[in-house]
C-alpha cells in the first residue's frame, strides 16, 4: 500500500514537471547574436567579433542571444516548422549582430533557450 501511495503522488506531480519544461506562447527578443563557444570560452562578442562569430557558428558553433540586461538564451531549431528551419539558417548569418528573434522559451535544467521561429536584423 505504502508502494501505492509514492507511486500515485509521482504520477501527480509528473504534469506539473513536464508544464515546467513547456516553451512559452512565442515571444520577441532582441539582442546580440552569439557565437556561444567564443562567448564562454572568452567573452568574444560586439562588430569586432562577428567575422569570427559567422565563421564558428557556420562551422557547427553554437548560437545564443545576448539580452541588453545580459541574459543569454541559447537559440534551437524548430524541428516542427520547416519555415522556422530557415528563420534558424538565417540566424547563423547575424552571428556578431543585432538581430530580434521570436519563439518560445524554454527552460530546462536550468538552462534558458528560444525556439526560433523568425529572425530579423535589429
């Protein structure tokens, strides 16, 4: 009966933790296209920096979005939209940039992330 109990208390709270992990309704962020392994490898980033940026995040680096009140998302593809597929190629080519993004954010373990949908330079 004690097994029961534990069990059926897991099955309840296991909604909420997957609510939890849901992306939001999209929304529009703006900021500064990263090359995350750059970013955090040395704080690479700025107009000096997205020649550099654009060649990493085409050579398979990474990319986040740096918030002017300094959050960074990492920005993912949005396997379940072939328009967003191409809003995510175009982000790789404002690596270094200014640019708004919209998607859903999600965060899971504790890691922030926009689902990219569109893209466009700021």
């Amino acid at each position: 009966m004690k097994k029961l109990l534990i069990l059926a208390a897991a099955l309840a709270l296991t909604p909420a933790a997957f609510a939890a992990n849901a992306a939001t309704a999209a929304q529009t962020t703006k900021g500064e296209i990263l090359d995350m392994a750059c970013y955090l490898g040395h704080g690479a980033k700025g107009p000096k920096h997205a020649g550099c940026a654009k060649g990493c995040v085409a050579a398979g680096a990474p990319m986040g979005l740096l918030t002017g009140n300094g959050t960074v998302y990492l920005l993912v593809e949005n396997h379940a939209d072939k328009k967003a597929k191409k809003a995510y190629a175009a982000a790789k080519k404002l690596a270094g940039e200014k640019a708004s993004v919209t998607g859903g954010i999600v965060t899971k373990g504790g890691l922030q992330a926009i689902i990219v949908d569109k893209v466009s330079k700021s």
